[in-house]
C-alpha cells in the first residue's frame, strides 16, 4: 500500500521580520507528498488582555528585547516533534497536540506565535498536498463570496503620533459588483485623501502610520470623518450610499480607569457621554459599524450602545472578546456585540478560530477576519475570509505590501474563481448608509 502523502514528514522554523521590523515566526511543515506549508505570526500593538501570549526573548541585546529565538527553539524541539508523523488533514487532532504540548491556557509557555504559525502552516501544507487552494480546502466548493474590504485610511491612537483619540477611521466600499471593483473605488478614494490632506495640512500629512493610513496633524474625529467624506465625493462616489465608513474606537487605549473617563477631543467623558457621542456621530455621518467602543470590559456600556443605536450601526467587539469563544458567550449573554474582530493570533490556532466563527454566525454575529498592525507577508486571512463567507475583511489601507499582499490574494482568488464569484457587498445591505 502506497505511503499517506498527507503525513507530516517534517517542521522547521526561523525567525522572520514584521511589517515594523520586529522578528516574528515563520514555520515550514512538509508531507510525505511533498506538499509544503509556510506561516507567518503576526504581531498586535493595540492587544486585549485576555490575549493568548507571543513568546518573546527579552534580551535587550537582540532586536531591543523583540526577538523569538525561543520560541522558534519551541518549534524545533516540542512543537514539530509532537505533531511529526501525524495526517496533515486531521487539524483538530493536531493543534490540540500543540495546545497540549504548551499546556498553559494562555499558550505563554511555547508562545502563541510558535504555536499559531505551526497550525497554519500545517493546513497550507495540507492543501498544498491535495493540489487545491487553501480558501478551499478550509471551506469547500460553497466558498465563493468575496469579503467587503474596510480599509483603515486614517490613523490615530497607538498607531500614529497625531493627536486622534480614535484608532483607526476606514473606509467600507460595500456598492460594488464586484470585489476587483470595490478595491478599486477604495484606491482611488485614497488617492484623493493623499491629494486633500496635502493641500490641507502640508506634505507631513501624508505620512502612513502602522496599517498604512495617513496619519494628519488632526486633533477632532469629526476633521478625519469630513476629509473621509471629501475624498470620496472627490473620487466620484457618493458617502453612504456607495462607499460607508467605520470606526475602530480601540477605547481601552483612551480609558482612564482611575477616574472612569475617556480622553477623547480633548475632553474627558463618562461612559454615558461617549455613548451620546456615538450616537450624534452615527446621525450626522454614514458610519456602518464602530469597533471597540468602550474598554475591554465594559460589557453594559457596549449593550447599551447595541440598545441605543437600535441596529443602525454593527458594534463590533474586539478587544472585549480576543477571539475567544469563553469571552464571546460573555458578551452574547450581556447582549454586547452584534460584530466581531477574529485575529487568528489572538487565540493561537486554526481550529479555535474557526470554532470562534462558527459560535458568533450561529448567533447571527457578523463577522470581520481581521490582520494585525504588525502583519507580514502571508495571506492567510485572505483565504481565511473567504473559507468561511466573512461579510469583512479588515487588512489596512492599499498601500505597503503587507497590505497589499492579502489584496492581492483575495483578486487572485476572486480571478480563479471567475464567473462564479461574487461579492459581499451585493449580498449584505449594510445598516445607517442610504
């Protein structure tokens, strides 16, 4: 009898740079079919503490305390020596061997991005093997809808130096045929932000934060939400109706626990004056969802935003839920969300996060496949998206590669798929747009 080529003949590991020059972890697994799997972790600067936890050396000498030689040591000498010998195909056997082998609930001990890169890499090995695309080896002959990309144009918080309180102000091209056109309705009105912000602010406001945003001297949310609203009537679309925004608030990052505040345009409000602040914004602008609106555990803040918005807008939890499903079920019960990030980093394997996925859609949770701020150049959550019929994928602005990158897949995937792909955007009417 001919040998299984899906058996995993081999994991090697090496440390890799992020998109902000941090080492991270690439691991490489091959079959006995030859069929070859690479991963790379990414990295979160804007983290919820119920994280699983990255490995990290803290040796001051080596990348400024941010190398992962020990937990690329971890691949090689625990985590690819347990799962050596196993069928590739079989991904919830293997990366509960991994969680096993850590044995530590958060995954601190091999470190999440050791065992997250291994899990990956052995799904791509596996699709490698049977000679099909990875969107379609994690979801089968079904996945042919293409995400709605929300593309981060303006930066704030911890991922620029400005004065914005909000993280991340984007953009939702959701009025399109197609994903190829989407994307490029979404170029464009980045161009024309490029061109406003110059002439408003100088050539310093152009320059990109982590996620590839520009990052103005703005100091107000309502400044990035008007020039947002300007670059798409520049760019020949109509606000709302063809093109929506969204906010990612990251609010953890502007709480201040101590006195039960948010800092936010030069203000300190309670949580029931931020709540009136959404509220007025999402009346005067077409913003379709608002991630993070309050700290990470502000269940009854969110529930009361989800209650006062009365479904105009998605309130995406992130930070609040970590990809997690014990911290999902939490929210759900509070009546917290009716959106979620899902960041494979967060929980550290490919099982736990399409566990995650199928909890929130059996809800009826929208889901949105989220990149980090320190990503690399794999394209995962490309073919994650569209494994599972995500309604979003959020990976930054269309600018630097690392972005680009998981751009590129979805047009290559939406190329091979030809006549029978479609797009999100025709099949989801996004709430508070015209």
């Amino acid at each position: 009898m001919a040998e299984n080529p899906f058996l995993i003949k081999n994991v090697d590991a090496l440390q890799v740079l992020d998109s902000r020059g941090d080492p991270t972890v690439e691991v490489i697994v091959v079959t006995t079919g030859g069929g070859v799997g690479r991963a790379i972790a990414p990295a979160g600067a804007s983290k919820g503490k119920y994280e699983a936890v990255e490995l990290r050396d803290g040796d001051p000498k080596k990348f400024c305390g941010r190398s992962v030689l020990k937990a690329v040591e971890n691949v090689k000498q625990f985590l690819g020596p347990a799962i050596q010998g196993l069928d590739s195909r079989k991904q919830r056997e293997i990366d509960r061997a991994l969680i096993e082998v850590d044995g530590t609930k958060n995954k601190s001990r091999m470190g999440a991005n050791a065992i997250l890169a291994t899990s990956l890499a052995v799904a791509k090995a596996a699709a490698n093997t049977a000679k099909i695309p990875l969107f379609v080896y994690l979801g089968g002959v079904r996945s042919r809808a293409l995400p709605i990309p929300m593309l981060n144009i303006i930066n704030g918080g911890v991922h620029a130096g400005n004065e914005l309180a909000i993280q991340e102000f984007l953009i939702v091209p959701h009025n399109f045929d197609s994903f190829s056109e989407a994307l490029r309705a979404a170029v464009e009105t980045y161009k024309n932000l490029k061109n406003y912000l110059k002439q408003r602010y100088g050539a310093s406001a152009i320059n990109v934060g982590d996620e590839g945003g520009f990052a103005p001297p703005m100091k107000r949310t309502e400044e990035a939400l008007e020039a947002m609203m300007k670059a798409i009537s520049m760019a020949g679309y109509e606000p709302g109706k063809d093109i929506a925004l969204a906010l990612d608030a990251a609010a953890t990052q502007f709480y201040d626990e101590e006195k039960d505040v948010y800092r936010i345009d030069g203000k300190e409000l309670k949580p029931a004056e931020l709540l009136r602040y959404w509220l007025e914004l999402i009346d005067r602008y077409p913003i379709a969802s608002i991630e993070d609106p309050f700290h990470e555990e502000a269940f009854d803040d969110f529930a009361a935003l989800v209650r006062e918005s009365k479904g105009r807008i998605f309130v995406i939890g992130d930070d609040i839920v970590v990809t997690n499903i014990e911290r999902l079920r939490k929210a759900l019960q509070h009546g917290s969300v009716t959106g979620v990030i899902v960041k494979p980093n967060q929980i550290g394997t490919l099982s736990e996060t399409l566990d995650f996925i199928d909890e929130a859609k059996a809800r009826s949770i929208v889901t949105v496949i989220s990149h980090r701020s320190g990503e690399t150049e794999d394209t995962t959550i490309a073919h994650l998206a569209v494994a599972v019929s995500s309604i979003f994928i959020k990976t930054g602005a269309p600018a630097r590669g690392e972005r680009t990158a998981k751009y590129n897949e979805l047009l290559r995937i939406e190329h091979l798929l030809g006549t029978e792909a479609t797009y999100m955007g025709k099949l989801v009417k996004l709430p508070n747009v015209s």
